[in-house]
C-alpha cells in the first residue's frame, strides 16, 4: 500500500500576509529615515545655537574693548594731552600752511 504523498505548497504565505510584511517593513525603514533626519536636525540646531551664543559673547567683548578705546581716543584729543605729545616727540606748529580747496571744502595739496 503506498503512503499518501503530502501536497506541498510553493510559497507557505499567503498573499494578504506578504503584503502585510512588505507594508511593514517600509514602515520600519521610513520610521528609522525619520529618527535620523531629527537626531541631524537637533544636532545642528544645537550646534548653531552655541555658535549664536559665541558671537554674542565676543561682540559683547568688542563692544567693552570699543568703548575703551574711545575712551582712550577721546583723553588723548584734550590740549594738554596734545601739547604734551607734541613737547615729547620736538613737534613744532607750521608757520604758514597752504591748502587749496578744489571742491566741497576738500583740501588739497
């Protein structure tokens, strides 16, 4: 008596559960896409916010420095601080200076 011979299937899934497994698995690839996308995101936001805050900083520095060297600017403008300039390095007044003024008050030599 010859045993019944199994009938085989080709492809044990059927085709609802191969849609099902493709759906799933561009739902897996587009959910990592998108996870990397913001962890790119956020470290770049990130990194421009602490450049934001460098610059800040440094024209905070600048401005200080600027405001020093006004002032500095200003002290040196005063007449004793010229004559004395002028009495340290032998400067002398020029008797009889010649400008000639071309246009708009320009002078010219």
């Amino acid at each position: 008596m010859p045993f019944p011979v199994p009938v085989r299937r080709s492809n044990p899934f059927s085709p609802l559960s191969r849609i099902i497994v493709r759906c799933n698995i561009v739902f897996i690839t587009v959910t990592v896409l998108c996870a990397a996308l913001y962890i790119v995101q956020s470290n770049r936001v990130a990194t421009h916010t602490l450049r934001v805050g460098d610059l800040q900083r440094e024209t905070v520095a600048l401005a200080a420095q600027r405001g020093a060297l006004l002032a500095e600017s200003f002290a040196s403008e005063e007449p004793e601080q010229l004559s004395s300039f002028a009495q340290r390095h032998a400067l002398v007044a020029s008797q009889m200076p010649v400008h000639l003024f071309e246009s708009n008050n320009v002078a010219r030599r």
